[in-house]
C-alpha cells in the first residue's frame, strides 16, 4: 500500500506542476501581465535612481557606495597584513643577526684580519728585495774567475 501511495504522490505532483507550468505559460503570453511586470520593474529602477539622488543630495552613501568602501577597505587590510607579515619576517632576521654590538665587534675583527694579512702580504713583497740584495748575483762571481765568460777571442 505504501507503494501506491508514492505512485498517487508522483502523480499528483506530475500533474500539479504541469497545471502550474500552463498556468505560468498563459501569464507570461499574455500582454496585459507582460506590461504590469515591466512597469514593476521600471517603477523599482525610478525608484532606486530617485533614492540615490535624494541619498546624495543629502551627502549621504549609496548601498552601492558603501559596498565599494567596504570592498577597498577589505583590500587595504589585506595589504596592511602583507606588510605586518613582512615586517615580522625583517625582525626576525635581524634578532638572528644579534645586536648592533655584536656586529660592530665582528666588524673590528674582520678590520683586524685584514691588518694582518696587509702587513704579511707587504713582509712577503720585501722579502724578495731583500734576500735580492744579500745573495750575490752570477756575474760578480764569474768576473773575478777565469774569465770563460768574457769577450771570445778567435
């Protein structure tokens, strides 16, 4: 029996909405509602335009207004955010840097490295002059020999 039920239920609603369909067909066909429903909604656009004018008239916003301010301010906050974040990510870095006493002092000691290797690249440069002039160059001690070096004679 519940079986039939369903199968009344379904019938029913079939031919209910298909009553409502022609219904709605013949209202939409028919000239006289087509007219009323424009005028409805052309009424409701005169309306809201003459709302609007009198809304700012008196120098207040429109609902139109009103959702484009909300609309930048949503997308200000959301920028303002980004930055915050930004912000955040900067601080952090320069917490793991240390503090500014600490940067000086690795900076004294990377000056202080390079004085060093400064005076130990001039020693090395000296160096060679100095050893230059302390060993006696080839020549001196062939001139004072037996001469093989000298003018040939023929």
């Amino acid at each position: 029996m519940n079986e039939d039920n369903k199968g009344i239920r379904g019938r029913a609603a079939r031919q209910g909405e298909e009553a409502l369909g022609k219904v709605t067909q013949g209202l939409l066909e028919n000239p006289v509602v087509t007219r009323a429903l424009s005028a409805t909604f052309e009424a409701k656009e005169r309306a809201t335009r003459a709302q609007e004018f009198a809304m700012s008239a008196l120098n207040l916003p429109s609902a139109g207004d009103l959702e484009r301010l909300t609309r930048r301010l949503r997308s200000v906050s959301q920028r303002l955010e980004t930055i915050e974040d930004g912000l955040d990510r900067l601080e952090q870095r320069i917490e793991q840097l240390g503090s500014a006493s600490a940067i000086e002092k690795r900076l004294a000691a990377i000056e202080e490295l390079l004085a060093r290797v400064e005076a130990s690249v001039g020693e090395q440069a000296a160096m060679p002059a100095a050893v230059a002039a302390e060993t006696p160059s080839p020549r001196r001690t062939q001139q004072g020999g037996s001469g093989s070096t000298g003018s040939v004679q023929g």
